[in-house]
C-alpha cells in the first residue's frame, strides 16, 4: 500500500486500514499483514501495476517470467529488501 503525503506509515495505521477492511467488506477479508510500498509500485513503462511481481514477492517466490516491461527496477529491489 503507497499512503498520500501527510500520513505515517506505523502501526496504528495498519491497524485501522485492517479494521476498515474488515469492516466495510467483512471479517473473513481481513488482511493478516499490511504492507507499505513506501516509494511505489511496479509499474509498466505504460502506467500499469505489475500484480504478479506483488503476488511473487507476497508469496516469497522468485520473480519468474518477464520483466522487460518494469519502469523502474529499484522498486522491485526496494519491496524485496524490505520483505526481509
């Protein structure tokens, strides 16, 4: 998740978006862990958000397949390391 400017990114602030999420769509949709992206997410050169490296890392699977289309390779770095 990418907050606007202005908003921390601490615990309290996972805490109410996994509050929000359980409450406006339901207790079973809850997320177990919130996750900030910090800087952004993997984007094409086209604009669009590259879900399958976000479901690899997630998974703490090796991104597999291609990534020429990835505009900007330190974000993918940024996630991993911060995953560790």
């Amino acid at each position: 998740m990418t907050l606007k400017p202005g908003h921390n990114a601490d615990a309290s602030m996972k805490a109410k978006l996994a509050e929000h999420v359980g409450k406006e769509i339901g207790k079973f949709a809850r997320p177990d862990e919130v996750r900030f992206a910090g800087s952004g997410l993997p984007k094409t050169r086209s604009g669009k958000i590259m879900r399958r490296l976000l479901k690899d890392i997630a998974a703490g699977k090796e991104t597999v397949g291609d990534t020429t289309t990835l505009e900007d390779y330190s974000v993918l770095a940024k996630l991993r390391n911060e995953d560790e």
